[in-house]
C-alpha cells in the first residue's frame, strides 16, 4: 500500500531529525512514483493546493496577532483583565488565564499568545512572588484558549482541508474556549484552596481600577467585539475579516505609540517565515491527499472502525487517543492536513459533525503542543518564564486534569460547538 509506504518514510525521516516540511516532500514523492503517477501532476496538485482566495485569511490573522504583540496590546489586556479577575481566590493565575481569553479574540495562536501575552503575565507573577514553574504551568495551560476562540489559524486549516464552513467552525469554537478556560479557572481556585498557596492570594476588587484599565484599553478590547459581531452578522467572509484583523491591530499599535521599527519588522518578518511554513504545508498535503483519496484510505478505515468498535463513546475515546498520540510529534497544521480529512469519514460513523469533529481535533492537537516529546510549548514557555522545559513539565502535569476535562466536554456535549452556529446560520452540524 502506498499510503502506508509514505507513512514509514515520514516516519523514519522523523526519527532522524529530518525537518517535517522535507520529510513530507521526500515521502510524496516516493508516493507519485510508486503509484506510479507523472511527476508533473504532484506539481500541478501542490500550486492548485494553494490556489485559493479563503487561504488569505491565514497570512492576515498571523499578521493580526503579531502586531498587536508588538503593539502593546497585551499589556493592556492584561491590566483590564487584572482589575476584573484578580478578586478570585488564584490571584494573578486567574487573571492569565482570563486574559487568554481576551486576547484569543484577537490573535488566534497559542505561540502568540504564549510569546506575547505570556511575557506580561509570568513577569507580573514573579513580580507577586509566585512560582516560577506554576507560573509558566498555567501560562503554558491558557495558551490552549487561543485557536479555539475566533479569530482561529487552525480552524481556518482545517475548515479549508475539509471543506467545513470557516464561519461556522469559529462560532463553533466561543463556548468550546469558555468551558476551557472554565474547567482551568475552577482548577486554579480549587488548588489554592486546598493547598493554601499563600502566593496565590486574592487581590482587592476596586471599581475605579477596572473603569480606569477598560477606558485605557478599550481600543484593544474592541477587536473581539468587530470580530464576533462581523462573523454573527455575516457582513464579511474570513479572509476579509483577517485584513480588518489586521488593519485594526495596526491602527491600535499607532494609537498606542509602541510601535518601533525593530519590532515593527519582527512582526512582518514573523508572519512571513510562519506563512511560507504553512502555505508549503498545504501544498505537499495536498499531492499527499491525492495519493490518499486514490487508495481509498478513509473509507477502509471508517469501515474497519464501525465493523471493531460499536459505541460510539468507545470510538470516540479511541481517536481522541489517538490524536493525542499525534499531537505529541506532529505540529497542527501538519495533523491537521494529513489525518484531518480520513478521520472526518471515521467519526462521521459515530455521529459527530464536521464542526464539532474539528473543535476537537484542534483542541487534541492543542494539548499536543505542550506535550513532550515535540511539544514546542514547552520550550517557548521556558524560554519566556526563564526556567527549564523539565521544571515547566513537571509543574504543568496537575494542568492536564482540567485541559481533559475541557476534551471530554467537547467531545461529549455537542451542543458546546454546534449550538451557536446552528443558531446564526440555521442548519444542523
């Protein structure tokens, strides 16, 4: 089977350090030519891959999340959400994980939001004498909220890899990042309780500060509102509403005066390299999928699935373990655009819509980013806490309770992802 041929080749390419990029191109190749199947038709498959308007919303919603880092947003974001959360018994740690939620309205990645938002929120916790590793632990855990709260580059991935409504795919995903952040809110408050972290003290609630931080960040905390209202009004497709995505970080960045040329240019150069990363991505996925759909992969594994395992909890459980797997060695996108298409036949069979599949499997991946052995989380959460990935995993494994939690939710309530965009576009998911 050539499928599984491109699958060990990646796989032992993996192994040895080849980049995932190289490793892909080298294994489609050898697809295309055990088939065997003219050369220039992976050519033409890999620009017709690309070839596509709603891929825009990509370049400008990486864009949106850069400059609003280099902006100065996140400061502001995280002095608002400090004056209206910072009552809660966990202090500073309910306060990041509150202000991952705001800042998920903007920005749409979890590296983002670690880099950037994360930076303010494990200085201010150092500053108040928490722990450097549960400060980067529940930094690392909130950074998951990002890609599930609209504006999302993965849902955009996986709605073009799978040819799912975008707009429904992030409406989709506002109550699945609420009951996220939910399950870690009430985690934090309960570990401090039983534990009486003395650190993890609740800070005064004063009025005064919370009208002062909202009127000094109100230009910050508008994006959200364009952005949910754009998408529940239906006024703008997701590519146009990543370039007002990213216009409106723009002009906030001036208005704030942060901007300097240095990071000005970071910025841009930043979204430039993670674009070409993923717009290469989806042109080897493609040929890759072509290879796929010809053997007939998707359908054999469906059967197999519905043939071996008859509830559909069982079955369930079985892919959210095995997406858990891959997430710990392969980043998003990849996953995304290899397994996303064959499982979606798979889980079809047990009932679960196209929407509600890629809130999950884009959580699952989530997870995976701040999984070892991969887990490219971990290393920017040590980086930005000053600390070791060692010392930050071993401070983030109680996390995972609540980050499971938040899966099982997802997994097992469909109205968490599918009631909200039944609602705005009428249909059923």
């Amino acid at each position: 089977m050539v499928s599984l041929t491109m699958l060990v080749i990646s796989l032992v390419l993996f192994v040895v350090r080849v980049p995932v990029s190289i490793s892909m191109g080298i294994a489609t190749i050898a697809g295309f030519l055990l088939l065997p199947m003219p050369i220039n038709v992976m050519a033409t498959r890999m620009v017709e891959g690309v070839d596509g308007f709603a891929l825009l919303a990509v370049p400008f919603f990486i864009l949106a999340g850069n400059l609003m880092n280099a902006g100065g947003v996140t400061e502001k974001i995280f002095a608002f959400a400090r004056a209206l959360f910072g009552w809660i018994h966990g202090g500073l740690a309910q306060v990041n994980i509150a202000a991952s939620i705001i800042f998920a309205g903007m920005s749409g990645s979890a590296l983002a939001d670690l880099a950037g938002l994360g930076a303010v929120e494990i200085r201010a916790m150092k500053s108040a004498k928490y722990p450097v590793g549960f400060s980067a632990a529940v930094t690392l855990a909130s950074c998951t909220i990002g890609p599930l709260v609209p504006p999302s580059i993965v849902l955009v991935i996986y709605g073009l890899a799978t040819n799912t409504s975008i707009g429904q795919l992030f409406l989709g995903g506002v109550f699945a990042g609420l009951a996220v952040a939910g399950s870690l809110m009430v985690f934090v408050y309960l570990y401090v309780r039983i534990t009486g972290a003395e650190w993890a003290k609740p800070e005064p609630f004063v009025v005064e500060n919370i009208v002062r931080t909202g009127v000094g960040g109100a230009p910050a905390l508008f994006a959200p509102v364009i952005i949910l209202g754009s998408l529940v009004l239906g006024v703008t497709t997701p590519s146009e509403l990543g370039a007002i995505a990213a216009g409106y970080a723009l002009l906030v960045g001036l208005l704030y005066r942060k901007f300097t040329w240095a990071n000005l240019k970071n910025a841009l150069v930043n979204t430039v390299v993670m674009t070409s990363v993923i717009m290469y991505l989806f042109a080897i996925a493609s040929a890759m999928n072509l290879i796929v759909a010809r053997e007939r992969i998707a359908i054999e594994i469906a059967e197999l699935m519905v043939n071996y395992v008859q509830s559909p909890i069982a079955g369930i459980l079985l892919i959210n373990a095995f997406l858990l797997l891959v997430g710990m060695f392969l980043e998003g996108p990849v996953a995304i655009l290899i397994i996303a298409p064959i499982l979606l036949e798979v889980v079809s069979e047990f009932g679960m819509g196209p929407v509600q599949f890629g809130i999950m499997l884009s959580f699952n991946l989530l997870i995976g980013l701040i999984t070892p052995p991969v887990g490219i989380g971990l290393f920017v959460g040590a980086k930005v806490a000053g600390t070791t990935p060692e010392k930050v995993l071993r401070a983030s494994v109680p996390f995972f309770v609540p980050l499971f939690f938040g899966l099982a939710l997802i997994s097992f309530v469909p109205a968490i992802s599918t009631w909200l965009p039944s609602l705005v576009f009428g249909v059923s998911q």
